[in-house]
C-alpha cells in the first residue's frame, strides 16, 4: 500500500477504508515505502486537494481527513515564506541582482570576474587531515539533516487510528522499507533516526495489540547512490525492475 508520497499514511489509510468498505479485510497489508512517507502529512500548499480530496471527497472521507490537521492552522505564513524563499525575487537579493549587474553594466568594475569579499571562511585545513569517509560522512549528514522523519501529533493520532482499524480486522502489518540512496540509508542508521521510527511504531502496534513485522531492501546489501534519480526514485530500467522482483519475492515467500 503505497501510491505516491504526496499522498501520505493517511491516503493508505483512506484507500484501505475505501477498499473494505466493498470487500472483506485482508489477511495481510504490506506497505513498501521510505520512512519518510510514513511520517508525511500532506500540507495546504496545494498537496492536500491534489493527492486527497480529489479522490476522497466523500462526507465521511472529508472528515476523516479534517481529523488530521489544525482547522486554524492553514500554514499561510510558512507557505508565504516558502514562496518568498523560492520567487528569486531582485529586492530579497539586491546587491546581485540589481547593483552589481548596474555596476557591470555602467563599466565600473567586472564584478562577475573580480574577487569579492565576504562572509566565506577561509579553508579549514584540519579538514585536509580527515579520512576520505569522514568527509563523505559529514557532506551526507548535512545534505539529509532536513529530511525530517518526526512524527507530529496529528500523524501520531493518525497512526494510532489506523493500527486501531487495523487489529479490529484482524490484520497483520508488514513494513518493508523500500530501498533508498546508499549514502541516505547510512544516514539513517548513523543518526538513528530509522531505529526510533520503528521502535515508535512496534510501540504504538503493541499498544494496539498489532501484528507488525519489518523489512528493508537496503539490508544487508545496499543500493548504490548511481542507481537512483534523487534520494528515493530509482532509475527506470534495471534497478526498478530488480526492485519490483525483491518485492515479489518477499511477499509471496516471505508472508503467504
């Protein structure tokens, strides 16, 4: 049960009350996902009306939905910031975009080829004494520091309510975690965060009295970094193919 990270926990958990609304509740559900897609709430930037309410628009889909956001918090100044941030606009960045290009075009100074001064610090050579995995390390660790995989209150009620749902179908729970970049997978490990997102969710299962069970297509062996577009899609072709064969492979011989 995974369509499209957009769509969030809480789209698997519409489509599966869509789903046994018509039909009888499965023995088994396998989610195969990055972490990220099950700590993800789809925001008011637009994701919302997109990937849920053009497709569960239904009365009660509504108000389910409604049960997982703050009515009075429709995140205008974040989605405001984030616009400003990206809208390049010329009076967030004045000394680059309107008076060094007058400068240049006035013939005063060749900005663009001159050295220029500023906040950049000087190389820190103790860096040149560090091992060549130090330094890969700490590039990775502050590319994916933003990938956040906390779970907000509203993701904690919405795993709790579909655990709950769960149980009293009598479901069992798989979570196969679908493979990810080999530096974002170390990562994960190193920083712990993939540890204590299991251990929150075999702890809200316990409490609900779930099956669950985990897996990881990045473990034992990883995928390497040129195998993937970006940090979660894999490159059509081959190693889509060898993914979707794994997953295959796991469901049939690891569950049924």
């Amino acid at each position: 049960m995974t369509t499209n990270k957009a769509s969030g926990l809480i789209g698997a958990y519409l489509l599966y009350n869509k789903y046994v609304k018509f039909n009888k509740a499965p023995k088994y559900i396998v989610i195969s996902s990055t972490p990220g897609f099950i700590t993800y709430i789809p925001n008011h930037d637009g994701t919302i009306d997109l990937y849920l309410k053009s497709v569960f628009y239904s009365v009660k889909e509504r108000n389910l939905i409604e049960r997982y956001y703050d009515r009075n918090d429709i995140n205008f100044l974040q989605n405001l910031r984030y616009k400003i941030k990206n809208s390049n606009l010329s009076f967030l960045n004045i000394e680059y975009k309107i008076i060094y290009p007058l400068i240049n075009a006035l013939g005063l100074a060749d900005i663009d080829g001159a050295l220029q001064l500023g906040k950049k610090p000087i190389i820190d050579f103790e860096k040149i004494n560090k091992s060549y995995k130090e330094i890969e390390k700490e590039k990775y660790s502050k590319k994916y520091t933003k990938f956040n995989l906390n779970t907000s209150y509203y993701n904690q009620l919405l795993i709790q309510d579909f655990f709950k749902r769960l149980k009293k179908d009598g479901v069992k729970l798989f979570i196969t975690w679908a493979p990810v970049k080999e530096d974002y997978f170390k990562f994960l490990i190193e920083s712990n965060k993939l540890k204590k997102l299991e251990n929150y969710l075999k702890r809200k299962a316990e409490e609900n009295h779930l099956d669950i069970y985990f897996n990881n297509f990045s473990y034992p062996n990883t995928f390497p970094n040129e195998a993937f577009l970006d940090a979660y899609h894999l490159k059509i072709g081959y190693w889509r193919n060898y993914y979707a064969y794994l997953l295959s492979e796991y469901i049939e011989n690891r569950i049924f």
